[in-house]
C-alpha cells in the first residue's frame, strides 16, 4: 500500500499537543487574566445569546379580523450579567413603527411582548410584520465582557383573505358585470342591424332616424368602454367602489335601453308595416292576374283596365319617397277598388260576356325588408383579482406559479462556520450574517431572519415566504437536526458530526427554503467551514437546486499549524479532523468534479501565517480554487482581532460587502 505524501500524527502525539496547548492557555490566563478571557470570548463569537420566541409566524385571517402575537424573550449570559436591549416592532408592508422601546433583562428571566395584527378590510394577500431585538451585556464588576451586540428578528406574515360578505359581493358583482356587458354588447350589435335595416328603409319611405341612431350609438360605445373600467375594477379587487359603480352603470344602461327600445319599436313598425303593403300588393297582382282570365263586359272590361293601370302606375311609383301613411293609403285605395271590381265582375259572369282584357299587368318587384337580429355572444372571462402583497411601501400582485423559475426571486441561505465552542448555542454563529443580511434589503432581499429544521414545515402553506416581490434571505445552521418519536419532535444541536453529516441537514435545510419559497432554486452564501459545507452537498446531491454559491473566507485546502492546533483545543474533533489539510475529507473534496454552477470565492489577505498570507485564520493557498471566480481584499489583523473574524462586518470591509452583493446579481438582475 503507498504511503500518502503527508501522513497524520498519531492519536497519542495529537493528545500531547492538545494537552500542551491546554497548559500554554492556562498560563496565558494567569499571567494576561480578563483580556486573555476577553480573547476568547472574541473567538468564540460572543458571551450572550438571545432568545426570540413567536407563539405564531404565519397568521391567516379574513377582512377586518385581528389576533394577539405573543412574543417571549430571553437571554443566555454570564450568572451576574445584567443585559441591556432595544427592541422594535414593524409594519414592513406600510413601512410604518408600531412600538419601539427599551428594557434590562437577565439570564433565566422571560419577557412577553404582545402585538394585535389585523386584516385590511377589503381585498386578499399577505402582509409582513416583523419583531427585532439587539441586546448587549452590561459591563460590570461581577459581568467583564467586552462582547458584540447580538440581534435577533422574526418574521410575521398575516394572510387575509374575503370575509363572508365581501365574498357575496365580489360573485354577485361579478355576474351583474357579465350581464350588463352582454345586454350593453347585444345593444351595439342590434343597433348595426338596425342601422342597415334603416339604410334601405330611408330610400323607400320620408323618415329620419340618423340622428337618433348616432346619439343611442354613441351613448352604447361610451358606456362599453366605461365597464372595461369597471371589469378591470373589478379584476383589480376594489369590490366598494365597484357595487357604487355598479348602480350608476346599471342607471345608465336603463336610460340607453329605454332610448333604443324607442327607436327599435319606430324603425321596426315602419318595417312592418312597409313589407304587410308589399304583401297587399302582391295579392292584389294574384288576383288581378286571376279575373283577366274571365271574360267582362265592356263596362267591367272598362273599369277592370282602367285598375290596371292604376295597379301599374302604384308600383312603378311605390318605392319612391313618401310617408308610410301616403303609401298605406294608396296601396288601401288600390284593393278597395279591386274589391269593388271583382264584386261586379263575379255578379256579371250569369250575362252574355264576349269581352277580354288584354292589358298588361306589370309584375311586382318588391321584396320586403328583413331585419335579422343577430345573436351575440359575449367571449368574456373575468380574472380573478390576485391577491396584493405589500412591501416597504409598494404593493403588486402576489408572485404566482410563474415565479418558480424566476432567477431574480430565488432565495439566499446565509450558512455559518465552524463554532469553536462546542458548549455555545449556534444561534450566536448565526448571527455573524446578521448586518449584512439586514443591509441587503436596501438591494432587494428581504431579511426573513433565521430558519430552524421544522418538523412542520409540510403543514405550511407551500410558498408562505415567497408571495412578495422580494426574494428573501435567510440564515440557517446545519448543527440542528430533528429527533422524532411516535410522541414528540424534538429540535436537538449537535456539533459533533463530521461535514458529510452537515452536507445532509444542508439538503433538508435547502428542502425546507425551497417549499416556504416555492422557488426552483437556493443561492448559497457560506462563511468559513460553511463553504466546505456547501461544497460536498454539491458533490453528493448535485447541483440541480442550487443557482449559485458565493463563498467567504473558506478552507478550501484545509488548515494546519496554530489554527488546527486551537481547533482542537476548542471544537469538536470530527470536525477538526475534517478541516485538517491532510485529511480524507479534504482529499475527496478537491479531487471530485468541478461544479458547473458559478462559484465565487472572496478572499482575505493581509495577515502573515507561517510565512504566507492569509486572514489570520485561512492561507491564501487554502481559501484559492483555480474553477472559482476569485476576489482578494485586503485586510488586517489588530492585536487579538483576526481579519477572519471580521469578515463579515460590512461596516469595517465594504469592499467584501460589495463584492457579496455583485456576485448576487450576477446574471440575475433584480428589478423591483
């Protein structure tokens, strides 16, 4: 078997070396006291740990109900520490403070703060509340700490949606919108008929209706495009000021509807009773063509040709204009005196008849006028109006479906380093995100605070945090996991698993973000070991859920010398076995495949290490990846404050800040 290049020392020299180290600290403790102590606070992240409990997080609720958020708070601190905090409360959708104030709390005291949330009175969608807190311990004889201020926040979303009342209103609005707009539509398309009807009318007879029609006309399109506000109104949600819109609409359509009923009843009696002469005629010309076959008298033979002649002058001239009433009286005086003839020629046919007409009767060319209504059909749906989401001021539509594959809404999970504490809450590692995480909401993101694993997460509404127009960030721990019973779950942290075992809580921690989200894919931010983290999930699970990762300050290549020697001393061992530059794990790590994602990988230099530079924690050599997109910032290390600890302080190295934030929206541009 060969020997790899480096071989690990044995257990019992590395047991020599953490005893060693244990010895050096303790002399440095009795000869530097508080400041070495204050040390190790420092690298240990901090002395106090806040505890922000919401009795809820998401709140669902119709129009005008309200309910009490109760909020506990506690802080975990040195026995004789005594902690100060301020704290505030948020409307994020109005941009609007509810309270903000102040109080002193100690270790092992509970706090309660109780908001009453409500739901807008009309309309449905979701609202975002959210409660912040940032204490620090208050110096003292009893209580030396020197530690940073802690924060901690929580989100709140209130989902409301339609109340009884308002839901009857918004079906019954809704069909009284279809109803007018299939009369109004019906209207304007049996005005056109109308309208052409009329056209061939006006040549036949002395009537005028244009004007009237152009008035209904104008009316008709006037109030058409009036409900395309009301429908848009209405799709939009505002249901108050479309049942008063309603009545004035349906007030005007009544007037319009009076008006061409009017003008209807005018042009179709003319109708009428223009094709009931043109029928008179043609049986008066059956009937004249019938008796011409008998034969007359010379009286009758006189009158009978004389009728004929007035039969073919009537219909020569019937077409030209005239009042209806001249035409009836005409066509009337015409088969009145057919009727009269035909009496006399019936009452002649007992005498000696030798007479015949050969007049010519002219035919009847004279079609009636028909006036075909036709039948309109309203192609109309009405959409439902979306749910409105409202933030820092500005309200849209809630995203949908479609914004599952949106790369601008997908969501970022801020992942820790390696705790060099292995009794401290990992709560307190998270936290190191914290100002960069509440900075970015100026670029877009909002700040949704800490994710824990959940056992419930599948009982939520899929999608809760990502109805806002806002992609969220969202700091989360791969040291928690989920121990489950038939009788209980309980949320447990360990920090004594090797980085296989975070890259596992990583996918259901990456699961759990993308069903709040309903989003496609994660970017991930890690710090430190976090970024080892989010590597071998990459190897192991692939990159399909993931759109990006940025990392900062990562070991890529593993650590040695005085760091690993405090990694020892301090943290967990299979961790420190992990992070060692000789390691299997780090050997797997930088041998498998190349990530196709993008990476990008932010470097710090300006601390000498073993005669390399570094960020006082991480060597160049170790943080560098040939496929990873590489930024370098200069930093420093000050007495006991390391530039890797300060990485993340926006305040102090704005360079990496921004370099954070242009490797966000590289190739995924965030327009709001």
């Amino acid at each position: 078997m060969k020997k790899s290049e480096k071989e690990e020392p044995p257990k019992s020299h590395r047991r020599i070396l953490m005893l060693i180290s244990i010895i050096i600290l303790i002399i440095l403790i009795l000869l530097f006291g508080t400041k070495i102590y204050l040390w190790i606070n420092l690298l240990l992240g901090n002395d106090l740990i806040i505890r922000l409990i919401p009795d809820k997080e998401n709140v669902f609720l119709v129009n005008g109900q309200s309910e009490k958020i109760n909020f506990e708070l506690s802080v975990l601190t040195g026995p004789f520490c005594n902690v100060a905090c301020d704290f505030d409360f948020s409307d994020l959708s109005e941009k609007k403070m509810i309270e903000e104030g102040n109080f002193d709390i100690k270790p092992a005291f509970t706090k309660l703060k109780t908001y009453s949330i409500s739901a807008p009175l009309t309309g449905t969608g979701q609202k975002i509340f959210r409660f912040d807190i940032y204490c620090q311990s208050k110096k003292s004889f009893f209580c030396s700490t020197e530690g940073y201020a802690q924060s901690k926040s929580s989100l709140i979303t209130l989902n409301y949606e339609l109340d009884d009342n308002a839901l009857k209103i918004k079906n019954s609005t809704k069909e009284r919108i279809f109803n007018l707009m299939q009369k109004s539509g019906q209207i304007s398309n049996d005005l056109e008929s109308l309208n052409e009807a009329f056209f061939i009318l006006k040549n036949y007879l002395e009537i005028n209706f244009s004007e009237d029609i152009g008035i209904i006309k104008n009316s008709a399109d006037n109030f058409n495009r009036s409900l395309i506000f009301l429908k848009e109104s209405w799709e939009k949600g505002d249901l108050s000021l479309i049942n008063n819109l309603l009545i004035e609409k349906e007030t005007s359509f009544s007037e319009i509807n009076r008006s061409f009923y009017s003008i209807n009843r005018s042009i179709s009696l003319n109708i009428l009773v223009y094709n009931s002469l043109i029928d008179t005629l043609n049986g008066t010309e059956r009937r004249l063509r019938d008796y011409q076959k008998l034969n007359f008298t010379n009286e009758t033979l006189v009158r009978f040709d004389k009728l004929v002649d007035n039969f073919n002058y009537l219909i020569e001239n019937f077409n030209k204009s005239e009042t209806i009433v001249e035409k009836e009286n005409a066509v009337n005086n015409i088969k009145n005196e057919t009727d009269e003839i035909f009496i006399d020629i019936e009452q002649s046919q007992n005498e000696s008849l030798s007479y015949k007409s050969y007049k010519e009767i002219d035919s009847l060319k004279l079609n009636p006028i028909i006036f075909i209504r036709k039948e309109f059909l309203l192609n109309l749906s009405l959409k439902e109006p979306p749910p409105q989401c409202c933030l820092f001021g500005k309200c849209k539509s809630c995203c949908d479906d479609s914004g599952y594959y949106d790369r601008t809404k997908f969501p970022v999970i801020f992942l820790h380093g390696h705790d060099f504490s292995k009794q401290a809450s990992a709560e307190s590692n998270m936290n190191r995100f914290y100002k960069i995480q509440r900075n970015l909401e100026n670029e877009g993101y909002l700040d949704a605070g800490t994710m824990l694993l959940s056992s419930s997460s599948k009982e939520e509404e899929k999608g809760i945090l990502g109805k806002t127009f806002y992609p969220i960030s969202i700091k989360a721990s791969y040291y928690f996991d989920i121990f489950k019973t038939q009788e209980s779950t309980t949320v447990l942290q360990t920090k004594k698993d090797n980085i296989d075992s975070y890259a596992i809580r990583l996918r259901d921690i990456i699961t759990e973000v993308k069903y709040k989200t309903d989003r496609q894919k994660v970017i991930i931010v890690a710090y430190s070991m976090g970024g080892l983290v989010a590597r071998r999930y990459l190897q192991i699970f692939g990159e399909n859920e993931v759109e990006k990762l940025i990392m900062i300050g990562t070991p890529n290549h593993g650590v040695g010398g005085n760091v690993l020697a405090l990694c020892s001393v301090f943290g967990e061992e299979s961790e420190c076995n992990d992070l060692n530059e000789n390691s299997l794990f780090i050997n797997k790590l930088n041998r498998g495949e190349n990530p196709s994602i993008p990476v990008y990988n932010i470097i710090g230099l300006g601390c000498g290490m073993d005669g390399e530079d570094g960020d006082g924690v991480v060597k160049n050599s170790s943080a560098y990846l040939s496929y990873a997109e590489n930024y370098f910032v200069q930093g420093k290390c000050e007495s006991i404050n390391l530039f890797h600890n300060e990485l993340l302080l926006p305040e102090k190295y704005p360079e990496i800040y921004n370099l954070l934030v242009k490797s966000l929206k590289q190739n995924s541009s965030i327009n709001l």
